[in-house]
C-alpha cells in the first residue's frame, strides 16, 4: 500500500510549491538581505520548507533549529506548549526569521515569538509556508506566506499525520478515515 492512497486530493503540486518557495525566498533576500537575517525552523515540520526556502535567499544569512509542540500525535492543539529543542546560538540584536510549516492555531508560534523576544532580537519575521487564518486562536499574523490553505488536514512535503507522509513532494489533504 503506497501513501498515496491516503490522499483524497493534491492540494499543492510539487511544481507549485517549488514556484512559490522560490518567490518567497527573493522576496525575504530583498527585503532583509542588508541584515544578516537568522533563520530559524521549527522541526519537524519545516525542514523541507526551510531547506528549499534557504536555497533561494541569496545572502549571507546564519540558521539554526528549534523544536517546539504542542500536537503530540493528535490533529489539533493541546495549547500546552513544550520546547524540545533550543537555539544553539545566540541571537541578541539578530534579524530573526522564524521558518514554520503551517500557521494553523497560532499558539505555539505565539508563544514562541513572546519566548524568543526575551534574547532581545532586532527583529522577528515569520514566515509560514501555509497559513490556515480559520482556525486562529492566538492573535498572530505571518509577514511571508506561501499559501492561504483551507480548513483540511493535510500532509506531504515536511508535514505529517502521526509523523507520517512527510516524505510526499506535495501537499494531499488526508482522507478522514485515516485520522478518525
């Protein structure tokens, strides 16, 4: 049985995805190129995101990873946030970009910024590849967003149903029989 029979649709072809990656990642380099921009993804779920996206941001730039739940391996929120992994670096008066896979909730990413603007950074940006506003419970906007996404479970490049179907270069909504 191969995942791709658990997708009742392609929402985002790999050709898409790649498209707008691209502009995201000129439009950040534009805009932020001058500051020596540090990104940083959330994992799991940006690590394909963040990868792609760096590629196309043509400027001296540093990186770094943060793990960050608040899901387990249910479908929505708890809204008790853990942090699993740190920085490593510091990143005191740095132009932070915060590199997350979907802003769904709002608030683990909310917590995250109010977290990370402790360090006392020169910015923090936010950029979500999927930005799904009707289901925000945290009073959060993303600055660069790939696609506004309706309200449907899906999965594929980076993002997972139970730490699976990360692995699709594209983004299928989930058949609900496989998560209900």
């Amino acid at each position: 049985m191969t995942m791709q029979n658990d997708i009742q649709e392609v929402l985002f072809s790999q050709e898409q995805l790649q498209a707008r990656v691209k502009e995201l990642g000129q439009q950040i380099a534009q805009d932020l190129g001058d500051k020596d921009p540090f990104f940083i993804g959330i994992l799991k779920g940006s690590f394909v995101f963040m990868a792609d996206l760096l590629r196309e941001v043509d400027v001296l730039c540093g990186m770094d990873f943060m793990s960050v739940s608040s899901y387990g391996d249910g479908t929505s929120s708890s809204g008790a946030v853990k942090i699993t992994k740190d920085l490593s670096q510091d990143i005191h008066g740095r132009h932070v970009v915060i590199v997350e896979d979907i802003l769904d909730s709002g608030v683990t990413l909310s917590y995250l910024k109010k977290y990370l603007q402790v360090r006392q950074p020169a910015s923090i940006t936010i950029c979500t590849l999927f930005d799904k506003p009707s289901r925000r419970k945290a009073d959060i906007h993303a600055d660069y967003v790939g696609f506004l996404c309706p309200d449907a479970f899906i999965v594929g490049y980076g993002l997972d149903y139970a730490e699976k179907y990360r692995n699709l270069p594209y983004i299928g909504v989930l058949k609900p029989e496989i998560y209900s």
